[in-house]
C-alpha cells in the first residue's frame, strides 16, 4: 500500500503530445479510474506509472519517494494487461507462482500463497491449465492473481475487460473490486467505459488530451461535474439556454436552477436588464441531466408547443425526446407510472426540477 | 500460414450458400470447381511422385537399365546397393563432418540471431526492416562470391584457416541467416514477446530470467524451425564444400555417384526419405505441444 503522485508528467512521441501536463495523487489503498476517450493518454499514464516509458518531465511518487528513474523490475508494482499476456509455457499455477520465484520465495511459502490465490479466484479446478486451454475470464483472473501475488505496492490495470463479453465483464470487474478492497492494494484501472469506472472506483479521473479534467468520486462527478466535457463523457446531457438574473442566480427553461461547474468562467459585469428577466446580451448554456427534467402533458394553445416525438420505456424509467420550439431535442427521463399518461404526437411542458444542479457554460 | 498445420490434402466441401435465384447452377458450378482441383492435386502429386519412382526402380531393382519397363516393375527388387554403399566407411566419415557442421552453424546462427531478433523487437522496432534486409543479403549474393572474395581475404590474412574443415561453417551461418531470422522474428511477434517481457520484468524478472524463463521456452517452435532448416540447409549445401573442396555430404554422394550409379542412387533416396521423416517428427512433436507452425514463420 502506498501513496501514488504524478507531478507536471509530460510525454510525447515525436510531435504527439500524449500527456501534457498531468497531475494526479492517489491515495493508499484507494482504487482509481483512469476514464477518457480513445487516445487521452489513459495507457501512456499507466505505462508511465509502471516504468516501461520515460517521461520527458515531471516526476512520479511513491510515498514520497521518486521512482521516476527505476526500473519496472524494482518497482514492485502489479500490472494487467488487456491481453492477459499470461505466459503460454506455464500453466495457471506456474504463472501466478511465477513473481514469487522470481524473488526466491522459499517453496512452501510460494505454494501456499498460489494456493490461496487460486481459492480466492475460483481458480482451483483450471490451476493446471495452460493459457491456450482456458477461457478469456479464467485467464484474466490468472493474470490478476499473478499481478497480486507479490504483494505489490500498487496495481496497475490497462482495460484489463475489454476483451471479454458483456456478462463475464461485469462478474469480473466486482471480483476485480473485490479483491482489490480485500487485499487493499492501492490501484489504477484503465477503462474507456464509463458504466465500468463508475462502478469500481472510490475515485474517478476523467481525461482529455493528455490533462487531467476532473477526479472525484463517481457520484460526484455524475451530479457535479466540472465541465461540459465532463458531464458529456458520464452520462446523456441536454445542452439548453440559460439566462442569469440580476441577483446571479440562473434560470434555465423557466425555472431557478443551482448552477456548479464552470460557472466562474461567466463574465460577471454584466448589462442588467430587468427583475428576473435576462441578465445579459451573451448566449449561455446550462447542461441539464434528463432526470432533472420535468414533462407534463399541455394543452395545445396558441402559438408554438412542445412535442413528445419519441418514448422508449427503460425499466425503471421511461426516456422521452421532445422537440421544443426553441430548444430543439430535449432527452428527459420520466419515472415509473408518471410516464402512463403520455403519448407519441403529444403536445407537452417541459420544466426543470426545483433545485437541480446544472452546468452553466458560456 | 497457419494454413500448414490445417489437412489441406481434402479439399473442404463449402456448403453453397442459399440462393433462391438460382438453385440448380450452384453445386453444379461447385462439383466442377471440384474436378478442377482434384485434377490439379493429382498432376502436382504425379509430377513429384514419378520420377521418385524412378529413381526407386533404378536404385533397388537389380535389372538393367534399358529392361526398365512396365514388364520388369515388380522383379528383382533388393536393398543390396544400399547394403553396400552404407558400408562405405568414407560415407560415415562425410555424415559425420556434416553433422558436426550442422550443429555449429546451428549453434553460430542463433548464437547470432537471437539476440538481434530479440532487441530488434523489444527494444528497437525501427531496427527490424533494415535486419530483414540484410538477413537476405546472403541470398542476392551467390556462394562464388562469396568464396572468393572471402577466400581471397582469408588466405592473405589466416592462411590456415581455410583448409580446415571447420572454414564452412562461416558461410553456412550466412547463408541460413535469411531463414533464421524470419523464423525468430516471426516466431517473435506471435508470442507477443514485447509485452510478455513487459509483464516479466514488472514481476521483478531480471533481463536474463526474462530470456531464459520466458522468450526462449516460448520461442521453441521457431527456434526447433530456424534449427531444421539451418541443418537441411548445411546437410544438402554442396556449392561451397565443392568449391573450397571440403568432403561433406553432398560432395561425397556427387562423387560416389559418378563411381557406383546404383547404389548412390540408393543413398540417395534413403537421405531423402529421412530427412522427410526427420522434418515430419519436428512438426508432430510441435504440435503436440499445442505450437504450430504458424509460430514459426513459414
Ligand atoms: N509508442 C508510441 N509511439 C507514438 N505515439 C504513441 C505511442 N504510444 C501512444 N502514442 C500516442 O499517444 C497518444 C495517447 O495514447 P494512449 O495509448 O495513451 O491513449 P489511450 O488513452 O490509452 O487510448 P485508448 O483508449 O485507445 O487505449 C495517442 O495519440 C497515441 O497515438
Ligand atoms: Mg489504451
């Protein structure tokens, strides 16, 4: 267990930029997720981390020790790979064995922690197979074991699911977890998938282009989060016009809504035209989660109304996009029964919930 | 590649796809696609097979040459002309010259090689088309040049060394190095030797446990291959032997045959057929180890 920094660590490949200018501190026994699109930087981090690629500045930290000069060898950190790389020589046991032997670990101690591995696994019955003669799963957890078994100081996993299907994955990333919280290994995980990140990690580091946009814990990041970007990358957003009154407080679709996020990068001397009314000459946005939105049914009056154009029922909620007159689409989630009344073709109000948090943006 | 280890002696029967449009032209156009192929096998099998059988009638049928006919094909068979030419004492003593080259140039080649092949895939990728050239110089450059030239050095600067025996292995070395190399390289990347070394080294692997422990085992096809080929290269080379006049093998089935027809003929054959049986044994034994020769590059 051990504390994890990164200070100003840039790399590039010839003219690519991969990490610019990137920070990130992870705390003993904490499980992060790397998350971003592809080619943020997310494996060029971890491999960074690992030491098979030197960084072109900065500095790594473990526990306040640099490490960024050592050898991935003396590091003592855990890797998974996204292809297992298991070795195709040995068997299951061999391969977890394969560390401890490495450091001479006497034979009753190397086999008596295989054996626990392998228990905590569920490895017991393919112990003596070779990679070729198991599954996709059963290799992945040969590798994570083998990853552990040498107590290292921090685990390193690079999309170490993405080569599995959609059931195995979701089993393996709570084993992952589990494990993790059991052995309290301080760990970094790799995932473009959201769902996965969202689901594992006690923190999520979100990046885009080789920065670092945003890291807090999941829940955090899904009802707070610092950027549009942000708020794009976990989860479905609506991007509708917000006004600002003279007060400061901002309305969106009507209603007052509690603006976070990148409300700091709005101008504040702004022209002030009337109570309540719009503050401002300058177009602003608010990012709006679909369940923070409202729908009723109207009556169609006069003039231009909302529209329900399309409802697809999701279990515990039903999605609804409307076309606004002056909005454009709108994605809101409607809740169990609420949804009953409504229908294709029907015209309808669409407001914000009192007092959801918002994304205000220029 | 991977085609190698897959029977391809049945040609595999597709089933036609359903194609309501037309249902009677497709297995009619399949059983001619099939006629053609089969036609194609047997000319092939008939080109290799009869002047095999050829030489097999001529060698171990104790009948003169110009009686050689339909009538004559099953009278007087016997082995007693490779009786005979295995009892040549001279035989043994070229057998095991050329053994004895075999394993050196084997030993030179990867001795060579393998470092090479192995940085120029973990550490230095760009490395790797400029090998793959110069690994075919050998090839573009005939063994008369090469003789000569490197004779003409030899002989001015270590007089001694290109009378013995031991001069060719050298030239050998060079001239497997083409196969070699691709079998390494190929054998390499299908192991997926950059991050196998990666995950090594990050469980605290040392650079020599990560050659001994993990590329070298897991490299064994290729490397058994890139052996094969060096050794049936050196076993069956008879341009350089001949030229800085050494008795190898080759030189002495050539000159034995010129002296006795029949029976080197015999030799022949038996050389041929067990090197066929050798290579057969290497594929067998690396198939049972789950490797096929698709890991080895050919
Ligand atoms: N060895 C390399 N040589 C040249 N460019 C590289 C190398 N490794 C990474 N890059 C570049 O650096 C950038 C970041 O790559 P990286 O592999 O870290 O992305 P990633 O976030 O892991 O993406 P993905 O989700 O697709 O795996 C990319 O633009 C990539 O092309
Ligand atoms: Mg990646």
């Amino acid at each position: 267990m051990a504390t994890i920094e990164m200070i100003g660590v840039r790399k590039t490949f010839g003219t690519t930029v991969a990490l610019a200018d990137l920070h990130l501190q992870v705390e003993s026994g904490e499980m992060v997720c790397l998350l971003g699109p592809s080619g943020c930087g997310k494996t060029t981090a971890l491999r960074l981390l690992a030491g098979f690629e030197q960084p072109d500045a900065g500095q790594i930290l473990v526990d306040g020790e640099d490490v960024t000069h050592v050898s991935p060898r003396h590091r003592g950190f855990g890797m998974v790979f996204q292809d297992y790389s298991l070795f195709p020589n040995l068997t299951g046991r061999q391969n977890i064995a394969f560390g401890l032997k490495v450091r001479r670990k006497g034979a009753l101690e190397t086999a008596e922690t295989v054996d626990r591995l392998l228990a905590v696994t569920r490895l017991e019955k393919h112990a003596d197979k070779y990679p070729h003669q198991m599954s996709g799963g059963q290799r992945q957890r040969v590798a994570l074991a083998r990853a552990i078994a040498t107590e290292p100081r921090l685990l390193l996993l690079d999309e170490p699911l993405s080569a599995l299907d959609a059931q195995v994955r979701e089993h393996l990333r709570d084993e992952i977890r589990r494990l993790q919280q059991e052995v309290g290994v301080t760990t970094v995980f790799v995932t473009h998938d959201q769902h996965e990140a969202m689901a594992v990690a006690d923190r999520v580091a979100v990046m885009r282009d080789g920065v670092l946009e945003q890291i807090d814990p999941p829940r955090v990041l899904y009802s707070r989060p610092a950027s549009q970007f942000v708020a794009g990358f976990v989860g479905t957003v609506n991007r509708l016009s917000a006004e600002r009154a003279v007060d400061g407080a901002w309305f969106v679709l009507g209603a007052r809504v509690e603006a976070v996020g990148d409300t700091v990068a709005v101008p504040d001397a702004v022209p002030v035209v009337g109570e309540g009314a719009t503050a401002d000459s300058v177009p602003k946005h608010a990012v709006v989660r679909p369940e923070q939105l409202h729908v009723n049914r109207a009556e169609s009056g006069a003039g231009p109304v909302a529209r329900l154009v399309a409802l697809s029922f999701l279990g515990a909620f039903t999605r609804a996009v409307i076309e606004h007159p002056t909005e454009g689409l709108v994605t809101a989630d409607v809740l169990g029964e609420a949804a009953d009344g409504l229908a294709v073709g029907d015209a309808v109000a669409v407001s914000v919930r009192p007092g959801a948090g918002a994304v205000v943006l220029q | 590649m991977s085609a190698v280890t897959r029977r391809t002696d049945v040609p595999r029967v597709q089933v036609p796809s359903a194609s309501p449009a037309r249902p009677a032209r497709g297995p009619a156009r399949h059983r001619g696609l099939r006629v053609v192929r089969w036609s194609f096998l047997t000319v092939l099998g008939l080109y290799f097979l009869v002047p095999q059988l050829a030489m097999a009638r001529f060698a171990f049928q104790n009948v003169p040459v110009v009686l050689l006919n339909a009538s004559t094909l099953f009278s007087k068979w016997s082995v007693s002309s490779l009786v005979d030419a295995l009892s040549q004492a001279a035989l043994w003593d070229a057998a095991k010259t050329s053994a004895m080259l075999a394993v050196l140039s084997v030993v030179l080649d990867l001795a060579l090689l393998l470092p090479l092949a192995i940085i120029a895939e973990i550490r230095a990728p760009r490395l790797r088309p400029v090998l793959s050239a110069l690994t075919l110089l050998p090839w573009v450059i005939p063994p008369i040049a090469l003789v000569v030239g490197v004779a003409a050095t030899f002989r001015s600067v270590a007089p001694g060394f290109l009378t013995s025996t031991l001069s060719l292995v050298p030239f050998y070395a060079i001239w497997a190095m083409p196969f070699t190399y691709r079998a390494l390289d190929s054998g390499l990347r299908a192991i997926n030797a950059r991050t196998l070394v990666e995950a090594a080294r990050s469980l605290g692997a040392s650079e020599l446990t990560v050659l001994f422990r993990v590329i070298v085992p897991n490299l064994s096809a290729s490397i058994v291959a890139a052996s094969g080929l060096t050794a049936a290269l050196v076993l069956g080379e008879f341009a350089f032997a001949s030229l800085l006049l050494k008795n190898t093998l080759p030189t002495y089935l050539v000159n034995y045959q010129r002296d006795s027809p029949q029976a080197g003929m015999a030799l022949a054959l038996a050389v041929m057929v067990l090197t066929a049986l050798a290579l057969g044994a290497v594929v067998h034994m690396l198939r049972r180890r789950g490797l096929g020769m698709s890991t080895t590059g050919f």
